[in-house]
C-alpha cells in the first residue's frame, strides 16, 4: 500500500509534445534577446549618419549593456517570489516597448535613453528562458533540448550581422529595432497560451531595495570600468579608479546586506554550494573567452585574410557549427547516462587548446588552418555553454531557480566584458607598437575598422605593417586568453558528479550539495502543460 500511495504522489510527466510547444516559444523569446544587439551593431554607421552624435556612439551599446546586467538578478528574483510566467511577460512588453521607442527616436539622446528601456527588458529575456525550463524540464532531461539552445545561438550570431544589414538597406535603420516586434507578438501569444505553471502565491516578504541598488550600482560600476578603460579613459585615470572604488565598495556592501535581508535579491547560500560555486567560475571564464573570440577572429580575417566584412557571420561558422553539435551530442549523453563532470572537463581542455593554437596565426596562416582551430574552440564552447547552466541549476531548490539562473547568467555577462576589455586593450596596445616599430604611421588604431577594399589601397609598406600588427595583436589576446582560460579547467576538475535530478520517485538523486532536492517534487506536482 506505501508503494502504491507513493507511486500516486508522483508527479506526472508534462506530456513531450506540450513541452516542446513551450521551449519553441521560449527559443523564440532566447532568439529576439540574441539577434537585437548584432541587428542594430550593423545598423549603426547608418544611424550615425543620420542622428549626428558621433561622439555618443559608444553608448548606444553601453546603456543596453549596462541595463541588461544590472537588471538581470532582479528580475529572476521577482520570479522566483512572485511567479515566472506574469514576470517573463512583462519582461518580454517592457523590451518590445524600448524596441518601439528606439525605432522612433530622433536624437541620439533619445536612443541612448531608449536603448536603456530596452536592455531592462532583455535583462528578464535570457533569464526567464532558463528559469522556465528548469521549472518545466528535469535536469536530466535538459540535455536533449541544449542542440537548440546553441542552434539559436550559432543562427543569431551568423544571420544577425546578415539580417541587419539587409534590413538597413532596404527598410531602413529604424527596423532594425522594429523587426523585433512581430517576433515578440508571436512570443507573447505563445508564451500566454501554452505556458501553463503552478499558481503561485504573492509573497509578502519585502523586496531587499537595499541590496538590488547596491548590487546594480556594482554591476554598473564593472561594466564601465570595462567598457571606458584604455578607450575613453586611461586605465589609470582618476575616473577609472574612482569607479573601481565605487564598485568594489557597492558589491562589499551588496554582501553585507545579504547576510541581514529577509528575502535577499541574491541569497549567498547558493555559493556554498560547491558545484554552484565552481559553474559560476566556469561560465565567467567561457564568456571571457566566447566573445573575445567574437570581436577578434572576424578583424584578424578581414584584415589580414583579405576576407570581406559583408559576411562577417559566415567567418566564424566553423566555430559555431561545431559548437552546436558538440553541445547537440552532449545533451543526448546527459540525458541517456545522467553523467555530466566529463563535459565542463573535456570543454575546458578544448577552449584552452583552441586558444593557444589560435595564437598561434600569423601573416601565413590560411582559412582553412584557422577554420580548424575556430572548431577546435567552437566545440570547447559547445561542451560549457549549456553544461554550465544546468549543473548550476542542478545544483539549488526550486524555489531558488531564478537566483540561480541570473547569478549564472550574469557572470557569464561580466566574463564578456571582462574578455572584450582586456582582450581588446592587449591587442590595441601590440597593435600600436608594432606600427610604431615598423614605421606604419600612415595607419592607427582606427584602421582597424578598414575593409578589405580600403586596406588594398593603402601603399604595400603599410599595409604589410599593418597586417603583421594585426596578426601580433591577434597572437598577444588569445595566448592571454588561453592562460586565463586554464582557470576554468582547474575549476571543472574539482567539480563534483551528483546524478542530475529526473522526476521525483523513489529513486530521485540526490542534490547538488549531496541532499534530497526539497520542495521540486511539490512544485512539479500541480504543474500542468
């Protein structure tokens, strides 16, 4: 009779084709939050063109950067207390809203204030993707649904700077922001209609104001640091050391508060978790990486292969191509064994390998040669940028999934800046050296945004200078890359394998920190697809 009572209390299994339905209108939702900011980076020179405010440019990219990070744990904290689905929602109208205003802007002014409304909304985007499917989806099933994830990513990366560009000729600048409206209207109707999660009641605890202001004035704070660093202000400048001061003084008192709140926007007890604490480690370390490689690997082949910037996706579809089968295949191994520790091990030691023989290009090296090495990278990336997030997941109650979700996201979203500013300052640094060295003064910094036609006509002297400073700068970035990346394999190894959660049963593994789950079962329960 006990056997029998506990097989009822189980809870059933959403049907498969229900919860396809829903990760189609979530990968729609992960696909807008994606595409906008490579869409609109094709668009700029024209917008530039026609608003004035050169001088603003920078951030045109910096308030959506900033709002994203900042909002990011925010938003999957008021999921967790006060339910996924009505905040996913809002999150999606906030960022159609900014999407509206900044296709109608008429001033830079303007578009810099709406860009910021934008990135609030896609703050809640990426985050509310994950949270809802680790609500709906099992940790040991997620795997069959990674080739997806990283089919969207592989399909945003190579078609947004391809759709942008079509767009801005054709349409205009302005939908480059309104193209994301008809792509939220059918996310919106799909989310409304079949997302269905368990109702959940409207927490009383007092949201911790205090802590969310401090920890968005941290995030502030690091992603300017990272931005204005050795561009707009010297690294050792008094604005940059004021900031410095100012974030490490925000994120000291974020941690203090957190200790104290009643309901923290951040609950520190999910880094005690040593799994949790190690992914974070992880995911910092391949957003450091991922869009280093982003931002040089298409300026080292337009400039020094002579490739053209009009397929600037296409460059780096060895990378991303293998990135998505990788991850495809680690996905079904997951779900099929429930063994995941060999993953983050095996894409850490590729990432690094990928790095370091990226380095390795010169003058001479062919696109096939470094086609292979972008694979080499792209499959490292493909075994963590899923893994990452599950493990994670994994790894915490249900009642904290949106904390979790955020807090890896968000380090992911800091490793990106961090990669971008000190890749960036590493190679712009080498690169004036080198034409200093070789006497290239007909060409700075600035040539680095030369096309392949523009670079045919400069004389060969300095071109072939600036050429070999290209591929120095190149070199000097991801050998620095590679070492940094060594951080995230000593991570992995310490990464302990607790069996992934399935459905709850008599069986059900045990948690992340080595304790039954508590509270999933009950949750899953009431839940209807």
């Amino acid at each position: 009779m006990a056997e029998l009572k506990k097989a009822a209390d189980r809870p059933a299994e959403p049907p498969a084709r229900s919860v396809r339905v829903v990760v189609l209108a979530l990968m729609i939702t992960m696909l807008l939050a994606m595409l906008d900011n490579l869409i609109v980076g094709t668009a700029m020179p024209t917008i530039v063109g026609d608003l004035g405010g050169l001088e603003h440019l920078s951030w045109v990219v910096t308030a959506y950067t900033l709002a994203t990070a900042a909002s990011t744990p925010i938003w999957g904290k008021l999921g967790d207390l006060y339910g996924r689905k009505g905040i996913f929602l809002t999150s999606i109208v906030v960022f159609l809203i900014g999407s509206v205003l900044s296709g109608m802007a008429q001033d830079m002014g303007q578009l810099i204030g709406f860009r910021a409304v934008q990135g609030l909304g896609a703050g809640g985007l990426m985050v509310g993707v994950m949270a809802i499917l680790g609500d709906l989806v099992p940790p040991r099933e997620r795997g069959r649904y990674q080739g997806m994830m990283a089919g969207v990513m592989a399909f945003a990366m190579i078609g947004g700077p391809l759709v942008g560009g079509a767009i801005t000729d054709h349409l205009g600048w302005r939908w480059s922001f309104y193209i994301n409206l008809p792509l939220g209207a059918v996310a919106l109707a799909m989310v409304t209609v079949v997302l269905h999660l368990p109702r959940k009641e409207r927490s009383k605890a007092r949201i911790d104001y205090l802590g969310a202001a401090l920890l968005t004035v941290g995030i502030t704070a690091i992603v300017l640091v990272t931005t204005w660093g050795g561009s707009e202000y010297a690294w050792d400048s008094a604005v940059i050391m004021e900031l410095i001061a100012l974030g490490v003084a925000s994120l000291v008192g974020f941690v203090f508060v957190e200790t104290k709140a009643a309901e923290p926007i951040m609950p520190l007890h999910i880094f005690r978790n040593r799994n949790f604490s190690l992914m974070s480690v992880v995911g910092f370390m391949a957003g450091f990486v991922m869009f280093g490689a982003v931002l040089f690997l298409p300026l080292y082949q337009q400039t020094v292969q002579g490739a053209s910037a009009t397929n600037s996706g296409l460059l780096l579809l060895p990378m991303l191509l293998a990135m998505m089968i990788v991850s495809l295949v680690a996905g079904r191994v997951t779900t099929s064994t429930g063994k995941y520790k060999i993953f983050p091990i095996l894409g850490s030691v590729l990432m690094v390998a990928g790095l370091f023989l990226l380095a390795t290009m010169d003058t001479g090296t062919t696109r096939f040669t470094s086609g292979v090495y972008m694979a080499v990278l792209g499959a490292g990336m493909g075994f963590l940028m899923q893994i990452t997030m599950l493990v994670a997941q994994n790894s915490v109650e249900l009642k904290d999934m949106g904390v979790a979700s955020s807090a890896t996201t968000l380090f992911r979203t800091l490793g990106s800046s961090f990669g971008v500013a000190i890749m960036g300052a590493l190679f712009t640094g080498r690169v004036q050296d080198e034409m200093a060295a070789r006497g290239g003064g007909g060409a700075t910094e600035q040539s680095a945004q030369l096309d392949a036609s523009s670079l045919a006509k400069l004389p060969d002297a300095v071109r072939e200078a600036y050429e070999y400073a290209v591929a120095s700068g190149t070199h000097i970035a991801f050998l620095v890359g590679g070492s940094v990346a060594v951080v995230a394999l000593v991570a992995a190894l310490f990464v302990k394998e607790v069996p992934l959660r399935g459905m709850a049963g008599p069986d059900a593994p045990e948690d992340g920190d080595g304790t039954a789950p508590k509270g999933r079962a009950a949750a899953m329960e009431s839940q209807a697809v």
